[in-house]
C-alpha cells in the first residue's frame, strides 16, 4: 500500500449514530437535573453508555436553539435539532470510549 494513498478511518463515520433518544419518562425532574449537571462536566461524570444515552435525550431537549429574526421553530424543526445535537453529542463519547 502506497503511504500517499488516502485511508478511510473505521469506527469514525457519522452513520450509525442516528438512532431514537431514550426513554427518560420514569426520571423525575429533579434526576433529570442531575443528569444534566453531570453531563455537562468536563470529563463526563456518567459511568455507562446507557447514562449517557439518558443524559443525550435531556440535553437534546434543554439545549434550544435561538433564532435572531424571532421564527419560533416547529415541531419537525425542532426534532431535527434534536437529533443533531444528539448524533453529535453520541460520536464525541463513544469516540473518546474507543480511543482514551
């Protein structure tokens, strides 16, 4: 293989990481607020995949975006939204799980 060549890096790829949030429904509102905290710390203070993927869902949802012309975003806006932070939220933790 000639060292030049462009190599595709496994494992890397934003396909695979668009799947439903968790079902948060059972967490009061104060666990919510817990997780939250202790997803927003830097390292992360969750201590499984399945906590992460309940601190995604709740992030998801508290982290909105703004719009400067005032446009209040609809439901399927809003989704979308969600979705992204979740995927990009979902390729930095398992990223760092497969390479720290």
């Amino acid at each position: 293989m000639n060292m030049d060549e462009p190599k595709i890096l496994s494992g890397l790829g934003q396909c695979g990481y668009c799947y439903p949030l968790a079902d948060v429904s059972h967490l009061s509102e104060k666990e919510k607020k817990d997780l939250l905290r202790h997803g927003m710390r830097m390292p992360k203070e969750l201590h499984s995949d399945e906590e992460f993927e309940q601190w995604v869902t709740v992030f998801a949802e508290w982290n909105t975006y703004s719009y400067s012309d005032g446009h209040k975003p609809t439901e399927d806006e809003r989704m979308f939204e969600k979705m992204v932070t979740a995927k990009y939220e979902r390729i930095l933790w398992y990223h760092r799980k497969r390479f720290n």
